[in-house]
C-alpha cells in the first residue's frame, strides 16, 4: 500500500493537461524499459478531459502507440457504439485520432456482444482476458498496469464500486457485473478494488466543487466499503491530481503549494 500523493492545480484545464504530460512520461519510460506500456483508462468528464489534452500534446508523437496496451476500470454495459459507453468517449477523445493495435484495445464487453444481457458472464470474460495478458511475475491474476486511473463520484465511488454495495466488498474476483448502481445506466461491468492494487501506480483524478466533499472524506481515513475512493491504491504509488475546487475541503495538513 503506498501513501497518497497530491498534486492540485489551479482549474481542471491545467490538471488535464498536466496530467496528459506526466501520463506521456510513464509511457515512453516504460516503453523504453520493457517495450510495451499498460495503462487502464476511466470515464467521466475527466478521464475524458486528460484524453482530449493528450491528443492535443506536443509529446503526443513520443508514444508508440502501437506498443500500449489499453484496459478500462469500469463500463456501462450496453450496445457497443452506445454514447454514454467509456470506450466510445475515449474513442472520441483521443482512441481514433491515434495509430494504435486495435489487438491491444481490451475494451469491455457490450450488451449487444456474445453475451447479451448476461452482465456477469461479461464480467468472467474481460478477468479471463486479463489473466491471459497476466505473466509469470504479475499479481492477482491481473497484468501489473503502470497507470490506473480512475475518476472520483460525488459520492467517493471509483470505477464502478459504489459506497456499500457489493461489488466494494470483493476480494476474489478482479471483475465483476455491477446490479443497480445508485448513478444510471444501473446494470455495469467493474474492476474490483484487489485488481486495482495490483497496479503499479494508480491515479485518481478530482476536479470540480462537487467532488470536494469526496476527496476530503477518502482522504481522511474512510473505510473502503463507505468511500471506495479511500481503498484505490497502486503498488509503488497513489497519486491524487486535484484542481483547486475539488481540493477546497482538504485539511490544510494535506494540502499542498499549487503546483501550477
């Protein structure tokens, strides 16, 4: 478990686009390393609002797009092209304006796909397909991701693990089909919180008045099963990018100089 980091910036426009920056870093370095990089991408204003600053980047063209493996933390489960669909948004953002593997984009089943309305037999096929990806030094069935990132809820929830229900309080499993989540479409597919541990490093991104109370609370000590939030963390490190509005509720011991 590694003690949460802060980085808070001035307005939601600086932390995407910094965030996109520090993203590009951990590619090319891990790239460089082992020649491929693993990043587990999240939904929501933004998740989406860091892909559309990374397709704008001036170091975009310093990623091999061909050599990143692409996985996502949560999705809605419904048609495939549906617009509330993450991987639809993140196609629109960045996916299709990039020359990536289409063999390593591991976008989650849809509910028109060969499962049909079946959300946890969805759910087995994207953990089998992790697993499949996993190797020999890997933990919890999972490839080690290097960046997971995950948008924070209003109401602390991360990917698609909502305050007390059932999917928060799994240990076993690394991904689950989600039943009548509290914020619509109610029927989800999610990684759980053992398989987001496993990451290297998870990022979680907060910007916006609303999500103040949110950060404040995971970052006080709140039980994991009550705010989700307060139980993502990577191996090596967790990374907290906030922008001042979404930080305001923070005690002042938390936080930090702007960064920007």
């Amino acid at each position: 478990m590694s003690t949460p980091q802060l980085v808070v910036h001035r307005d939601k426009e600086l932390m995407a686009e910094a965030a996109a920056a520090r993203l590009i870093t951990k590619i090319v370095d891990a790239q460089a390393a082992r020649g491929s990089a693993s990043i587990v991408l999240t939904g929501g204003r933004n998740g989406n609002g860091l892909l559309a600053a990374l397709g704008s980047a001036p170091a975009r063209d310093a990623v091999d797009w061909s050599r990143l493996d692409l996985w996502w933390g949560d999705e809605r489960y419904l048609p495939e092209g549906d617009p509330e669909r993450n991987v639809t948004q993140a196609r629109a953002a960045l996916l299709d304006r990039v020359p990536l593997d289409p063999a390593r984009v591991h976008a989650m089943p849809a509910s028109d796909g060969p499962y049909g309305g079946d959300v946890d037999a969805a759910a087995a096929a994207y953990a089998e397909e992790l697993a499949a990806a996993a190797g020999p030094g890997d933990h919890c069935g999972v490839p080690t991701f290097d960046v997971l990132m995950l948008g924070v809820g209003p109401d602390t929830h991360v990917a698609s693990l909502f305050p007390e229900l059932p999917a928060v309080r799994e240990t076993e499993r690394t991904v689950v089909g989600v039943h009548g989540a509290p914020k619509p479409p109610p029927v989800r597919i999610s990684l759980t919180l053992p398989a987001i541990r496993a990451a290297h490093e998870v990022w979680l991104l907060a910007a916006g008045e609303d999500k103040a109370k949110a950060a404040a609370i995971a970052l006080s000590g709140a039980g994991e099963v009550q705010a989700p939030a307060a139980g993502a963390y990577g191996r090596s490190r967790t990374l907290w990018l906030l922008d001042a509005a979404a930080a305001s509720e923070l005690p002042r011991s938390l936080y930090p100089p702007a960064s920007a």
